[in-house]
C-alpha cells in the first residue's frame, strides 16, 4: 500500500489556472514556425514597427539613462511623475486627485493585484463580468469567492446595474473594466451612473457596521475612444462613489508603451496607502528612467495631444476595415456578426460555424472545432470568449488590431471569406 501523497506546493498555487491564451498563442506561434501563414490577431499588445510609442517620450527615455536616472524610485512613484498624472487625469477626465493620492507602479497589473489584496479577505464575494480579463485569477490569488455576472451582446457585452444589484449586499468588491477588455465596447452615461448609484446606496445601508463595497474601475484604455463614442468615469458621474472607487490606469494602451511598464492608480487615502505598503514588499516599481521620462512627456500636451490623434486614427482605420469586411459576410448570408468599433484596440466578432461541413467531411459540432477550423482553413487566430470566463459554446471572439497592418485587413477577411465559402451549410 503506497503511502499517501505529501502536497508539494501550496493550494493557491496547485490550483491556479493557467492561461487560455498563452495555451492558444503557444499553438499558433508553432504553426507559424512551421510555415503557415496565420494572421494572428489575438494579443492585447502592439507590434512596435507598426505602432511605435511617441517619439517625445522614446527620448525621453534614452536622455533618463543618460543622466543616470537609475536608482530606486520611490516607493509611490517619483513626484514629479505623480504631479504629471494629475494634471493627465485633470485635464483629460476633469478629475481631481492630489498626487498624494496617486500609486505608481510597473504597469497595471501588479495595481489591480495590490487593489484586490487591499481589500479582499478569504471568503470574501467579488462581483465581475463575463467575458472580463483576469479577475478570475486575482480572485483566485486573493482567496475571494468569485460572482460572476453573464453579460450579453445586447448591452454589448457590459454589466447593468440590475445584474449586480442581487449579489451587492454582502460584496467586498465589483471589479469593472472601460473600455472593457476583451469587447472594445464601453459604459453608457446612464448605464455606469446606475452602478455607481447602487454602490452609493449600499455604502450607506452598511453605515460603518459592514466593510464597505469597493468599486475597481481599469480605464486603461479611456483615451482611446473612436466617433460618439464618450468615455465615463465613476466619480465624474456620481461624486459620492468617490471614497469606494479605485482606479487603475497607465502608459501601457493610451500610448502603446506596453513594454515601458508605467501604470497608476488613483483612490481613497487609505486604499492608495495599503497598496503601496503591499507593492513595496513586492518591489513591483515601474523602472525610474521611465518613470522621469513620463512625468515629462505627460507634461507636454502639445505631444500627448499630436500623438493621440494620429495613434487613435490608425486604430480605428483598421477596425473600421474588419468591420466593413464582416458585415458584408454578415450581408452575403454566412453566420457572422460584429459590434461596432466603440473603443480600445479589439473588435468583438460573431462566428458560429456549427452544424457547418468541412470539404473534408468533419462536421464542425462545437466552437472549439470552430477556432480550429479558423485556424487552420482561414489562417485566423482570434481568441473565443471562453478564454475570458464565459461558457466554451460562446460564438463571439476578440479580434485585436494592435499587430495589424492595414494590409493584412483586406488580405486576412478575403482568406476568412474563401473558408466561409468552401463550407456546406445544413
């Protein structure tokens, strides 16, 4: 009889789930090493040749190591780049928040972990939606018990006040994403200030004698909005939310400085003071250089503005382009579908090819047969929506633009059309 099995790591860690994505990319990234041609439109970065980052703050960067900007940076950021972000944020959202007030780290992602740990006890509830990037996994490294709220296309893929307003009342945490990753879709004025309204009330219902409700809103990608489409924010809408909401933001999307490793996060005293105590035990400081670098450059508006423009116009061409493409296949009968383009760098695409028939006889009965046969027949790699939470039968994907040449628009929706066509349809 074999003696009993001794854990070898600790249950947070045997348990963590591993990427979708990373398993999805370490398929493609085969293929294409073996010489398919593959349009990969699945990662949420940018091919720098395609999308560099402004050349003002490129500079800036090299002139920071230069002068030997190269020792620790303080625990909350430099100053001056606090100062910057300030005025970003005030100028750009109408938002007032001190410096003081103000996290700096290495991107986003070590703020959101600090935000989620900051407040999150093991037990506690945490509301997000579905589809939504990572808050899976920060619920699952922060012991909470996940609620997770089934969006659909018809409030284009975002949570409603009355989805979340039945599991508010003993919620720690609603993690929120605007511009939302995966969708590119955004809050409506009214839909957000119904949200922030609930959170108000259920704060005062609790009164002291509950840990309050705290609302985590990731606006990484609130500059990069295209036509009517307006970016809203929590306390710009409802000023009560305030001392409930935390705010995650940074370089990474607004100006395709994914690499540069300079994120923020604005929130009440005590939440900013807590996170920045957890992220100096981690060390998760974004690199000083960057850090002088981008209290310049955000700085200057003349720059920010000029780069914006030019930047966003580009985007948008080239989801503008996919979005023509897929309703002229939505218009020519395939079973194919996409929202607008609203905001961010992704384009949420319908593409249920169920019940179709390869030329080579396989049915295609599940939409995990579907992405293979788009990737293989179709050359197209676009992440299904199970890789975000929802069921593993969703039919939307992400399709993502921040690798795109405006070449490989046309080039990569004729192949799509030509698999579509050589399907047999029951």
């Amino acid at each position: 009889m074999s003696a009993p099995s001794v854990p070898q790591v600790s249950q947070m860690a045997a348990n963590l789930i591993g990427s979708e994505i990373i398993k999805l990319a370490a398929d493609i990234n085969k293929r294409i090493q073996q010489g398919e041609q593959i349009y990969n439109f699945t990662i949420g970065d940018f091919d720098p040749q395609v999308f560099p980052i402004p050349e003002a703050l490129e500079e800036k960067i090299i002139q920071a190591y230069r002068s030997k900007q190269t020792n620790y940076p303080a625990a909350n950021g430099i100053e001056p780049l606090r100062k910057a972000v300030s005025h970003f944020l005030e100028k750009g959202l109408g938002l007032t928040y001190s410096p003081d007030d103000i996290l700096i780290s290495g991107g986003g992602r070590p703020l959101i972990y600090a935000a989620y740990m900051s407040v999150v006890d093991p037990g506690d509830k945490i509301i997000y939606p579905l589809p939504s990037w990572n808050n899976n996994h920060y619920t699952h490294l922060s012991g909470g018990v996940p609620v997770e709220i089934e969006t659909s296309a018809a409030n284009h893929f975002m949570p409603t006040a009355d989805d979340l307003k039945p599991h508010i009342g003993d919620a720690t945490l609603i993690a929120l994403c605007s511009p939302l990753n995966p969708t590119g879709t955004t809050f409506s004025k009214e839909a957000l200030t119904s949200v922030c309204e609930l959170v108000v009330e259920e704060n005062a219902r609790r009164a002291g004698k509950q840990k309050p409700v705290y609302l985590l809103y990731d606006q990484l990608y609130w500059t990069l909005t295209y036509g009517e489409t307006m970016h809203h924010d929590p306390v710009s809408l409802v000023p009560g939310v305030r001392p409930y909401t935390i705010y995650i933001d940074g370089l990474s999307k607004a100006f395709a400085a994914t690499g540069v490793r300079v994120g923020w996060s604005a929130g009440p005293p005590h939440i900013i003071a807590k996170m920045r105590a957890i992220l100096s035990h981690i060390g998760a400081w974004s690199p000083k250089p960057e850090q002088v670098a981008a209290a310049a450059f955000l700085e200057d508006d003349e720059a920010v503005q000029s780069y914006l423009e030019t930047y966003k116009a580009a985007l948008h061409q080239r989801l503008e382009g996919f979005y023509r493409h897929f309703q002229h296949l939505k218009a020519s009968g395939f079973p194919v579908d996409c929202i607008a383009p609203q905001a961010a760098i992704y384009l949420t695409v319908r593409i249920d090819l169920r019940g179709a028939t390869t030329q080579s006889g396989e049915q295609l009965t599940d939409m995990a047969a579907v992405t293979r046969y788009l990737l293989q027949d179709a050359g197209l790699a676009i992440v299904p929506f199970y890789a975000f939470g929802t069921g593993r039968e969703s039919p939307w994907f992400r399709l993502s633009v921040g690798t795109c040449r405006m070449e490989d628009v046309d080039a990569s929706m004729e192949k799509l059309g030509a698999a579509l066509r050589s399907l047999q349809f029951s």
